[in-house]
C-alpha cells in the first residue's frame, strides 16, 4: 500500500506522532493544545516569554508525553549503589531543596552524567532524583530527537527547555545523550545533527549560567562517544556499575516480596546471587520474572487448565525454578564492555 510517513517533513498539524497515532481529530488536538499553553501561563494569565514564539503542538508534546510529575522512584527501590546516591544527594538535591544555601561558591553544576552498561538503574537514579527533590522530571530519549523528530528536534529541544523553565525545579534526563553529543564529526554528519546539537548545548550554556533550578542528566552506555565539548558542561560525571551480589540478593527478594512469592532460604539466595555474577539489575528483573514461571509452568504440565487454576494451589518459586531461568536469561553485558568502562571512569570519571 501507499507508504504514509509519521511526520510530515515541514509545517502542518501532522508531525506529532502521537496525535496520529491516537487517532484524535485535529480539534481534539487543538484543545488539548490549548490546555497546556493554559497551564503554563503565569498569575497574569500570560505565556511565559520563552514558550511564546514556540509551536503549540510541540509545548503540548512535551507536557503530554515528556513530562511526568510524579516519577514514583524513591531512593528505596534501587538496589545498592550507594556512592552514586550520595554523590547525587549533595550534588543535585540537597542544592534544588535549599537553593539559598547552595549559592555563590557552593552553586552546583547544572550538569550530570551517568554512565555505565544497561539496565544498571541510571533511569531510576533519574526518577528518583526528581521524586525526592519534588521537582519535574522530564525524560528524553536523544536517538528519538533525531529518528522520530527528523528536522524537528532543534525546536524540541527549544520547547523543552522553555517548558522546564516554567516547571522549576526541574529534571531533564536525557537517555542515550551520546547520539546527541558524540564525537563523531564531520564526515557523514548531518547537517541537521550539527544543528541541533549546537542547539543543545546553547540551551545547556543558558541555564548554566542563570539561577534557573533546572538540572540536566545526561545517561549513556557509550561514555567513549562524548566529546570534549560534552564532558565539560556535564561536570560530574558517576560510574553506575553492575549490581554487587548484595545488591543483586535485594532484587530478587524485593521483587518476589511486593508479590508475596518469597519462600526461599538465605543459602538459596546466596545460591541464585553466586550464579548470577555479571548480570545487570534489569537481567535480574527479567531472572526473577522467568524463575517465578515455573511454578505456573509446572501445574499446567500436571494438566490442570489455566483457567481453572487456583492461586493458592500454585508452589512457591523455588532455587530450581532459578537454576532453570538461568538457562533462559543470560547476562547482557560482556566482560570486554566492562574493562571500557573502568578505563573512561578512571581518565574521566567523578571517582569521590
Ligand atoms: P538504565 O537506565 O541504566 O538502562 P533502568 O534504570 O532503566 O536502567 O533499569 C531497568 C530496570 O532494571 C528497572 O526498571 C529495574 O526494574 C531494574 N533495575 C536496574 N538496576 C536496578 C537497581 N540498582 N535496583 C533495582 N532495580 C534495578
């Protein structure tokens, strides 16, 4: 059939994804559209000066599904990494809860970044800053910029910061930012890319050097891909590393407690914690999802239906449910990856 792309190169109502893909008329759009700019406006009933020369759509864009108000991330659900939330906790929060103390020579760095393999919780650490902060968070992912956005993402990133500046304090977490920010240059480099890279960090530049209470997260797996430019405005720069084993005991335990599942014995777990040497916290969340399977897996051999299945005639999750996810799920990070990271933590690296 006839190939319909999701956005439309230039102008129009058409270039938000989502509008399209929720099927809204445009009307609907336009409503919710004006929704938002009216959320936005201040005491006097006026747009804020930044958000004034910026599309409609693209403010609505990212009051609708960029900015969440509440991440629901605390510093209790994430496992270990106890020098990341200490580093964080001086660095970011204390300073967007006491601003008037955090000034002059103590005024913290606008930027942070977080690095290290997937699925380690650098996400969370995020969340949670914004949660414990009470400050906006908003949530990027920079390939999307310049996949999803194509032409589009300098103007994104204009009303994104326009909105967190009326939303302070804020929280801009910017996830794989090295497809943003990479040095790779040049050759093969587009010219829109250039554009709206420089066009990040003149917004980065900004509030840099105002009082605005706005934080921007950097979160990448590819630290090496940085260029200078990148290092320098994001000053501190935290080694978010595999779980340890104790950290890797409280997932499991965790996970299986919220659903009343956890029947297993220390030396079981210390059992589940060896053998999982190298894997990364969102392995073990799919460990733990595959392990507790088996009891479902193995009442529905024996021929009962699962319809007729009861809760309470189901075993508890065993070490052998374990031993057998662990056939299934396999760490996702290799040991190679990992010798990269320690070497950029030590030449570039926040290492206190
Ligand atoms: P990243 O941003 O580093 O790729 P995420 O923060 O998105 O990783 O983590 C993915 C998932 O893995 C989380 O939703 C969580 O379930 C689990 N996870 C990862 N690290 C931790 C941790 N340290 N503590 C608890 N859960 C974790």
């Amino acid at each position: 059939g006839n190939f319909i792309p999701p956005i439309k190169s230039n102008g129009g109502n058409t270039g938000n994804v989502t509008t399209r893909v929720a099927g809204k008329s445009d009307d609907a759009s336009d409503d919710s559209a004006k929704r938002c700019l009216e959320m936005l406006c201040g005491p006097d009933g006026e747009l804020p000066e930044k958000l004034r020369n910026l599309e409609p759509r693209l403010i609505e864009h990212i009051s609708n599904e960029i900015m969440d108000r509440d991440p629901n991330v605390r510093w209790d659900d994430i496992a270990g990494l106890d020098h990341a939330k200490k580093c964080v906790t001086e660095m970011v929060i204390w300073p967007l809860l006491r601003p008037d103390i955090f000034k002059g020579c103590r005024s913290p760095g606008r930027g942070l970044l977080l690095f290290g393999p997937p699925g380690t919780g650098k996400t969370m650490i995020g969340k949670a800053i914004a949660g414990e902060a009470k400050a906006t968070f908003f949530y990027i992912s920079a390939s999307s910029l310049t996949s999803k956005w194509i032409g589009e993402g300098e103007k994104l990133v204009r009303a994104l910061f326009g909105v967190a500046s009326c939303r302070q304090p804020a929280v801009i977490f910017v996830d794989e930012i090295d497809s943003l920010l990479s040095q790779r240059k040049s050759e093969g480099e587009h010219e829109s890319s250039r554009r709206l890279k420089t066009q990040f960090l003149i917004e980065m530049e900004g509030f840099d050097s105002g009082s605005e209470q706005i934080l921007l997260i950097g979160a990448t797996n590819r630290p090496q891909e940085l260029d200078e430019a990148a290092r320098r405005r994001l000053t501190k720069r935290l080694y978010i590393p595999l779980p340890s084993l104790e950290a890797r005991a409280w997932i499991v335990r965790n996970l299986l407690e919220k659903d009343g599942l956890f029947k297993l014995s220390k030396d079981e777990i210390n059992t589940i914690c060896s053998l999982t040497e190298g894997y990364s916290g969102s392995d073990m969340k799919n460990l733990v999802k595959d392990a507790s399977m088996g009891p479902l897996r193995e009442a529905l051999k024996q021929g009962i239906e699962i319809t007729k299945l009861k809760k309470e005639d189901m075993r508890s999750v065993t070490l052998q449910d374990f031993e057998d996810a662990l056939q299934e799920v396999r760490p996702s990070v290799s040991s190679n990856e990992l010798g990269t990271y320690d070497e950029w933590n030590k030449q570039f690296g926040s290492l206190s």
